[in-house]
C-alpha cells in the first residue's frame, strides 16, 4: 500500500487538462490502486489522478457508506455522455481541505470510460455518484469546484482559503 501526496490548491498541477491514458499496463493498475487507498485513508468519497500530482484521465469514486461493503468504481479516460436535470449540492474536495460550498450540477449523468483493462463500459449515475463523477471529471479537466462559484463567492473563498491555509500550516 502506498498512500500518495494529495496536492492542495492551487497547486498548478490542478489547473491543467490531463491526458488521455494510452498504456493500460501495471503501472496503471499500481497507481488506480494507491489512490484509491489515498482516497479511503483522506477519507473522501472520490480522487482524480491530477490530486496526486499525475496529470493522466484516471479517477476512483466510491460513494458507498462507511458502513457499506466498498463499491470501488475506477474510470480511465472518462466523459459525460449525456446529462439531465438540476441539483444544488454541498461540495468539498481533498484538494481544498476544510472548505465547502453548494455548487449547480446535473441531476444525472451518463458517463462513458474504460477500466482498468481498457474494456469501455457506460453508467448512468444520479444523487452523490452523479456529483462525484462531474466533480471527478472536473478534476480531469483543470477544473476545481470553486471554479462554479460567483465572482462574488469567489472571492470570499479566497479570503477564507488563507485562513484555513495559516490553520493547516499550524497543525503540520
């Protein structure tokens, strides 16, 4: 098990379009699986190869609860396919720690990707697998959830984000 470094905003690794994953190899099933190790240690509900500093199209979801049995749900090169309907949902990420924010995302979603042995499959997620996977896909396009918030909210996160940067370099 490795438990991999989990980059905070704004580092620039977050901000760039990662790349396709051609080689579906070793390599890659070493990597889905210490994220999802990093993920399940954070604890979070979803990571994005870009969080760990990889700029590759690899996410790993699982929205099961603590009490559930896992549902690990590994997508390469994903995309939305189709999406339907509205919801207004709380949102964080392991790569803006301590902040939360309702963000607008479609109700349902489509989603086309490949596992890890490059077979494509296509999922029609809704509720928290639904937000997840924008929020996952995002990631994958340089995109961060305080992307979707106003000017206005936007620039209120970045007042509160030093203070919880000064908490977090605190407790280090």
């Amino acid at each position: 098990m490795a438990l991999l470094r989990i980059r905070h905003y704004p580092d620039p690794v977050l901000k760039k379009v990662a790349a396709q994953v051609t080689e579906f190899d070793d390599s890659l099933h070493q990597l889905a699986h210490d994220m999802a190790e990093t993920m399940y240690a954070a604890p979070g509900v979803g990571l994005a190869a870009p969080q760990v500093g990889i700029s590759k199209r690899l996410t790993v979801i699982d929205c099961s609860a603590r009490d559930e049995d896992a549902q690990l749900l590994v997508m390469v090169n994903p995309e939305v396919i189709d999406q339907e309907g509205e919801c207004f949902e709380e949102e964080g990420c392991l790569s803006v720690p301590e902040y939360y924010a309702k963000v607008s995302r479609s109700a349902t979603v489509k989603v086309r990707f490949q596992d890890l042995d490059e077979k494509t499959h296509v999922i029609e997620a809704q509720g928290l697998t639904s937000v997840a996977c924008q929020h996952e896909i995002d990631h994958l396009d340089g995109i961060l959830f305080v992307d979707h918030l106003s000017p206005l909210k936007r620039s209120i996160f970045r007042k509160k984000w030093k203070k919880i940067q000064e908490h977090l370099t605190e407790q280090m």
